[in-house]
C-alpha cells in the first residue's frame, strides 16, 4: 500500500484537503516531556544508532562520503548530489544547532556508516505565526540497505530527538510526493556552460540550433551592470536583515532570520554560499540582494568530465536595481567563477525572471512539507519564501 508509513504521521492527509472545517496549524498538541520515548527506536539487530560529530573531520568525511555515493539522483541517475565537507559543515552548524540531532546508524561489525539523517532548528512564520521547527534533511540509506524499510525508522527517531527539545513542527522537501505537499515547485536551470551541459547529458542541443549557436546564446558579459554591486561583508549584516525580513513578510511561509541567522546563512563562505549586495553610490544604503550555494553533482559515467559545477539560487531580494538585472549580475559572477549551470525554483518572484534570463524548465518538481502543521489549502510555489539545501 502506498505511503503504508506516512498514513500514521501527524501530517495533511489527502481526505482533508480543502476540508474547511480543519483549522490551519498544528495538528497534534506537544506531549509532555515524560512522555516522550526516553530511548531510540529499535533498529534491526546488526545495526547501531551514532551521533555523528560533524565538527569531526574524520565523521564529516564518513558523512560526505556516504552522501557522495548514496543520495539523492536525477529521475536518469545521470547525476548524484555531492555536497562539500564544508557545506556539510555550513548546513548542520547554524545558530542553535544540537549535535544531536545529527543522527547515523552503523553496521555493529564493521562499523561502517551505512545511514544518515539530519535535523536543524528553524524559526519558520506560517503566516502571521512564528513556528519553532526543525528542518529536516539528508535522508539516506546505503543503496545496498534499500528497502529494509530504515527510512520510516530513522523519520521516526529524529522526529524523537526533535521532541525531546520541546520542538513539535518540522519542514522538508522531497523529490516525490507523499501526504500531502504545502506547495510543488518547478525546478529551471540557466545554462553558463552549454558546451559541458550538452556533453554530460544535463541539456540537448535545441532543434535547428548548432553547439556555436548555442554558446552565443548563453554567453554573459564579463561584467555586473548594477553600480555599487559587490560582495557581502560582514558590516552589511543589519541591513542585509532589515532588506531580508520586510522582502519576506509578503510570503505565507518564509524563515524568520535575525542577524545571527543572516550572518550564517548569507555571509559568504568559500565554495558554499556567495552573497552580493548593491550599495547606493551615493547614499551607501544596501538596496539589494542576491545570494546562492554551491551544491556539484558527480557526473555519473562520463569520460571527460566527473563533476558539475551547479548553483542553487538562495535568496534574492531587489528594492531599486530592477530584479532581471540582479540576477544578470549574478549568472554573470557565476559564469566568471567558472559554475556549469544556475538552478532556480519558481519560489517567491523567480518566475518574473526565469524565461526572460533563458532558464530552462527542469525535468522534475521539488514538493515542500510540513510535519504536524495544517495549511487549509496548497500553496502556489511563489507564495513560498523559503529555501531548503
Ligand atoms: C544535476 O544533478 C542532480 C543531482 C540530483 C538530483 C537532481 C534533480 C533534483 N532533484 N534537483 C533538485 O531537487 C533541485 C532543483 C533545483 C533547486 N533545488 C533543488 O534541490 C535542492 C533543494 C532540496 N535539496 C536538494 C537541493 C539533479
């Protein structure tokens, strides 16, 4: 039967969309902390539960290693997701963090890591509500342990290690759709390397078009057209959170950052997340924003080539430099930083530059959800501010 696991979780359940009469918010009250189950949950026996210390150079490279040839691929299983150490890093050590909620599970004999899944505190707003929650992610199970069923089982512990800390509501996508997505969304990528794309696989030569033809019509300029474009620094944290916080008032689900979380989160950091700001020449105010991370892909069975170079649009935000123009500014540092491809969402105002800018649609959808959190009717994917890694 399908979603056997999810049919037993305090999520949306399919009978109850658009049932009006269901309040939008939580959907089980928080159990007392006495109540929670004290200790984890049963694995099968050759198995074992491991905090993994991610400030732990030697668990970090187990955890990166696992995840570079255990998770997530494309629907062609051309390209696999290969997260940096440093991003693993970047994405588990936020403002807040509890180390355990970095959860492993290893094989009792030769402890080998066969197992992950992970948890982060989150100040989420549901409309005019502020939610506590933990954002859940890098779900993965080694291909040779598939269907054992651990995925239900690891949900459930880190949904454990989540209560304990009084924290009842979570956020995470998925590739695929369970009960019941908050909102779907197209994913677009924006060519920088057609050449590589084309040769990888990632992209097709369009009809009637040449490989030369091609590269014309994605070539950038070799420089930013905003005046006052330059790089995040850490001065630029207030206002960078001032721009941030009155952009993403508009959207019914978007984080509530303060200035810790934007020095985190957006504050650039080497082959992670690139941020820039434009400065006013004249008034010095930081009128804009644009960010995004770095996420490669290994490139599975290609001779020439072992890695894409991808950006993930993050978070955008124009109040005087038009928005085509800031993202024109920002595939052009891209480009000059030598990234393969720039993938966006149709999430909050990305659609109004996605065609003009020459994204093309992406072959797969990215479902949003939410874990003991009601919302009477789906989202539309630009009513969305926020952005999972
Ligand atoms: C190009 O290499 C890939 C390797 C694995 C999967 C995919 C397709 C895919 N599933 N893409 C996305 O989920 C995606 C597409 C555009 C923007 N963000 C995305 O996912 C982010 C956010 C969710 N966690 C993964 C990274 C592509």
């Amino acid at each position: 039967k399908k979603h056997k696991f999810w049919e037993t979780q305090p999520v949306g359940q399919y009978k109850d969309l658009g049932n009006s009469s269901l309040s939008e918010g939580p959907i089980e009250p928080p159990t007392p902390l006495s109540e929670v189950k004290q200790e984890p949950y049963n694995l099968p026996t050759q198995y074992e539960w491991t905090t993994c210390d991610m400030g732990s150079e030697e668990t970090c490279t187990e955890v990166y290693n696992l995840l570079k040839n255990n998770y997530v691929e494309d629907d062609e299983n051309m390209f696999r997701f290969n997260y940096s150490k440093e991003f693993l890093s970047w994405a588990l050590h936020p403002p807040g963090y509890y180390k355990s909620w970095h959860i492993g599970v290893r094989a009792k004999s030769s402890k080998k890591l066969v197992a992950f899944i992970t948890g982060v505190p989150a100040r989420i707003r549901v409309r005019n509500e502020v939610v506590k929650m933990a954002e859940v992610n890098f779900l993965c199970v080694h291909k040779k342990l598939r269907s054992k069923r651990l995925a239900p089982v690891l949900i459930k512990e880190v949904t454990r290690r989540v209560h304990l800390e009084n924290i009842w509501q979570a956020a995470y996508t998925a590739g695929v759709v369970l009960p019941t997505p908050i909102t779907t969304c197209q994913y677009w990528h924006r060519s920088l390397n057609p050449k590589k794309l084309i040769d990888v696989g990632f992209s097709r030569l369009g009809a009637r078009m040449t490989m030369s033809r091609t590269i014309k019509l994605y070539k950038l300029p070799d420089s930013t057209a905003s005046p006052g474009f330059r790089k995040m620094e850490l001065c630029d944290v207030p206002a960078v959170t001032r721009l941030l916080r009155d952009y993403l008032a508009q959207f019914v689900v978007a984080p509530d950052f303060d200035e810790d979380d934007v020095e985190h989160w957006l504050l650039p950091t080497e082959n992670v997340v690139d941020s820039y700001v434009v400065e006013s020449p004249d008034s010095h105010d930081i009128t804009d924003f644009c960010s995004f991370y770095t996420l490669p892909s290994s490139i599975l069975g290609n001779q020439n080539y072992s890695t894409l170079k991808a950006a993930y649009s993050y978070y955008n935000v124009s109040t005087k430099t038009p928005l085509l123009q800031l993202m024109n500014d920002v595939l052009i540092v891209a480009k000059r930083n030598d990234y393969d491809v720039f993938n966006a969402l149709d999430v909050m105002q990305n659609e109004s530059f996605l065609k003009e800018l020459k994204f093309g649609p992406g072959d797969g959808q990215l479902h949003y959800y939410l874990y003991n959190y009601r919302l009477r009717d789906a989202l539309k994917s630009s009513e969305l501010g926020l952005v999972l890694l």
